[in-house]
C-alpha cells in the first residue's frame, strides 16, 4: 500500500497523527459525528498518550491507531449506517 511506502520512507506526511488528521478532515462534511469523535479520541491520546476507545476489548486499551485502523473503522460506520437504511 502507498501509505505504507511512506512510511517506511519517513515522508512528513505520513509522520505521527497527520494522515489520521487530514483523512478526518476529508469525511468532514460526509460524516461529521465520526469526524468529532475521532477528532476527540485522538486529542485524548495525544494529550495521555494513552487512547481508551468508547467500547472495545481490554487488550484495546493503549491502543495506538493508525491511518488504516481509522479508516477501516469508517468503512465499518458507513456499511452499518447504510444497512440501517435499507
């Protein structure tokens, strides 16, 4: 994957939360609850370097999330939301 590339090449876009941060951005307008959330959750970590998701596992604790992880939890949202619609 591209994004993988970059990493293992160190680009600065790709460095710490920036990715996550600008996909965010991105799915503003299409998805602003998920947006907020994410945005929220990643401040949190930064500011305890510790993220604590909503609901999840206790091995999901001090969980560092990546571009990927945030993405295919959109993924996820979105499926769920459109089956909720048909």
């Amino acid at each position: 994957m591209t994004y993988e590339k970059c990493q293992k090449l160190k680009l600065s876009d790709v460095e710490g939360d920036r990715s996550i941060y600008d996909f965010l951005s991105a799915v503003e307008s299409i998805s602003p609850d998920f947006t907020s959330f994410w945005t929220n959750q990643m401040e949190l970590q930064n500011r305890q370097k510790t993220l604590i998701p909503a609901a999840g596992p206790p091995d999901a604790l001090n969980t560092q999330y990546s571009l990927v992880k945030i993405i295919e939890l959109y993924q996820n949202s979105r499926y769920i939301l459109n089956a909720k619609k048909s």
